[in-house]
C-alpha cells in the first residue's frame, strides 16, 4: 500500500510540473522511480518515458484547446532534433554514468541560471524564423540526446529565449517537442527494455494524467514572470541534486 501512495504521489508532482511548466518531467520521474519506488536505472529511464509520453500528450491536449502551442515551431524543434539525438545517444553509451549525470547537471543549471536573468517575454508573438528553429532544435537534440532525457527543461528555455516565445506558449509548445522525442526514445528502447513493474508504472502515469491536468490551470492562473522564475527554480534545484549525487 505504501508502494502505491508513493507512486501516486510521485505522479501528481510529475504531471503537475509537465502541465503547468512544460517540462521536467523526466528529470523529476527518474529519481523518484529509482529513490523512493526501488526501479533500477535502465528501468526507471524505460518507464519514464511511459509516463512521460501520456502526460506530455494529454497536457498537449490541453493547451492545444487553450491555443497555447505553435505547432510549426514545435514540429521543426522535433524533427530537426531527432538525428543528432540519435548520433548523440551512441556517444553518450561509451562515456561513465556519473560523467553523464554530471554533465546534465551543469546543462539543467545553466538553463535555470539564464531564465532567471533573463526578463520573461511579453504577450506579442514574433514571427518564427524556420531557419532559426530549426537550428534550436538540432542543438536541443543533441544536448537531450546524449544526456537520455526527453528534453522538455531545456525545450522551454530554448522556446523563450532563443525564439521569443511568450512563457505560455514556449511551454505549451514545449510538450509537443516532448511528446515526439519520448515516443521516439521509446520507440528505440522498446527491443531490449528490462521487465516493468505494471503495478507501480500503472498508477503513476495515471496520477501524472491527472495532475496534468491541474498544472495546466495553475499556468493559466499564473502571470509570465512568475511561472518563469517557478521554472527555474525548479530546473537549478534537481540540478544541485542531481550534481551532489554524480559527487559522490
């Protein structure tokens, strides 16, 4: 029972994070997997990009309705991110875990340091060059690639500040980029993934729906800055986290 309280907790602080911030929900569900439901790392990475893709689906859903996703913009990030994110991925099999472990620390750090420094965007919407997005894009793949995340942290600082998109938006945005690169990243995993606890994978992923769903009023409720700072805060705590274990 304390098993499934705990996956179900763990769950609604994904799903919150995904719908209301547009990503960290793979950077968030891994430790909780592997810490406090006892998954071990290749397992906890399989099935978090389970319930990664349901969550970042459904939470698409839901901004979709609210206009909140610029769909060409997301689809070049995607596209243009899945080829060096593969070339990324080989490279990253030959190199130490807690090097990796290290690396996506100073990754995730770095990002939360410039959406804090950086003044959240305003409300107009400025035309997305393809060129440019395309270029982000292949950069984000290659980044989330060799660390083995489906990328939404990185995805939405990218989307504001390299883009211009408004917070919104960049996060709504944000889980289409999400949705595909985890699809994808399964779709891999899918021929030698280890033996899933169904009984733990199950309710978290329904949790994280859910909470989803939530998150996604909480941004609408929240103004721009205020969900920027939320971000990264979040994003430069797992990051301190995340450095202290690859340290030890």
């Amino acid at each position: 029972m304390s098993t499934l309280l705990l996956a179900l907790a763990a769950g609604a602080v994904v799903g919150a994070a995904l719908g209301a911030l547009g990503g960290g929900g793979s950077v968030l569900a891994v430790p909780a997997l592997i810490y406090l439901l006892g998954f071990t790392p290749a397992a906890a990475t399989t099935a978090s990009l389970i319930i990664v893709t349901a969550t970042s689906a459904t939470s698409l859903y839901a901004h979709a309705t609210s206009g909140n996703v610029r769909w060409r913009t997301g689809a070049l990030f995607a596209a243009a991110g899945i080829p060096p994110a593969v070339a990324a991925a080989a490279l990253s099999a030959r190199l130490p875990g807690h090097l990796l472990t290290a690396a996506f620390a100073a990754v995730a750090g770095l990002a939360a340091l410039r959406m804090l420094k950086s003044p959240a965007p305003g409300n107009e919407m400025r035309p997305v060059r393809p060129v440019r997005a395309a270029g982000a894009g292949a950069s984000l793949g290659a980044v989330t690639g060799f660390l083995g995340v489906g990328g939404g942290f990185l995805a939405v600082p990218a989307l504001v500040g390299v883009l211009g998109l408004r917070m919104r938006v960049a996060v709504g945005t944000s889980l289409l980029v999400i949705t595909v690169n985890s699809l994808a990243a399964l779709t891999v995993r899918t021929g030698g993934a280890a033996p899933l606890d169904w009984a733990v994978v199950a309710p978290f992923t329904g949790a994280a729906v859910l909470a989803a769903w939530d998150g996604k009023r909480l941004a609408a409720s929240v103004e721009g800055p205020t969900l920027q700072r939320i971000f990264a805060v979040v994003l430069l705590s797992v990051a301190v986290l995340m450095l202290i274990d690859a340290l030890r």
